[in-house]
C-alpha cells in the first residue's frame, strides 16, 4: 500500500523540485494514459502510451514524456487554449484525478508501457484523435491511418 500512496503521490506532484527524472517522466506518462484514454479498453491505453514513447524516439518531437505530453503553443507565457498536441493538456479545464479506479489502471499501463510493453506494429504510430474529432492534420499527405482501437483513430507517418 505505501508504494500505491508513493505513486499517486508522484502522479499528482510530477513538478515536485528535486522528483527524480524517471519519477515525473512516470507521472507524466499516467496524467496522458488517464486523461487521453482512461475509458479505453487495456490496448487502447496501451497504443496512448507507444504513441507518446513513439514521439520521444522521433526526430520531430521533444524527447521526454513530460515534454511531450505539455507539448503546446504560448503566447505572453501562457498556454493557448486547444493549441495543444494532447488537448486534455490546453481544454481549459483543471487536471483532477476523480476516478481512482482509472487513476490506478493508468498507473499500471504507464509502468507496462515503460518497461517495454508494445502494441505489435506500432513502431511508427505517432498520432491519434477521437473518432468523434477530425483534425486537419489528418489530411497530410505524410500521415497515413493505421487502426483504430476503441474510440482512438491511429496514425503512422512515412518518415519513421
């Protein structure tokens, strides 16, 4: 039980000074899984977590969780409202963690992903959005759709 409490701990205080690196990265990775997927099937969490792990690997994206996750354009040195990469991030609404139960699932699917759990053929997903949305990104002639798992629409680039 301590570690649980550790771990919420981390989730909510992943700006802490002086939190380990690989704890805020953790932290991170569970704020996206919980507010980006937390009523997904298992996989569909999972393919949130490759997806954020696909863009620190890449080229064209920062290479930290957390930089990754809080990707966003500012002007005067505040976030612009859904000018986000994850929208939860820039919806204008505060980061609370109301569903314990969804809470301690991103926690585990977070630490899955982190030791190396894959979506198999995920190598190249970078993008995604709900099936509900249809951003104007995904009309690049660079992003190609690669499945869809739950209400998440997945997307592969040919420069991976």
């Amino acid at each position: 039980m301590k570690k649980l409490i550790i771990l919420i701990g981390v989730v909510c205080l992943w700006a802490t000074p002086g939190l380990a690196k690989e704890d805020k990265e953790l932290a991170c990775m569970v704020e996206a899984i919980y507010f980006e997927a937390r009523s997904e099937p298992l996989h569909g969490k999972i393919a949130v977590g490759n997806v954020i792990l696909n863009r620190v690997q890449s080229d064209f994206f920062p290479h930290l969780i957390c930089e990754v996750v809080h990707q966003a354009k500012y002007f005067e040195n505040k976030i612009v409202k859904n000018q986000c990469q994850f929208s939860y991030y820039c919806d204008g609404k505060k980061e609370i963690y109301s569903n314990i139960k969804a809470l301690l699932e991103s926690i585990n699917v977070a630490q899955l992903v982190l030791s190396g759990v894959e979506i198999a053929d995920f190598e190249c997903v970078t993008h995604y959005h709900a099936d509900y949305v249809m951003p104007y990104w995904a009309f690049y002639e660079n992003i190609y759709f690669h499945s869809q798992i739950g209400r998440h629409l997945f997307y592969e680039t040919e420069t991976c």
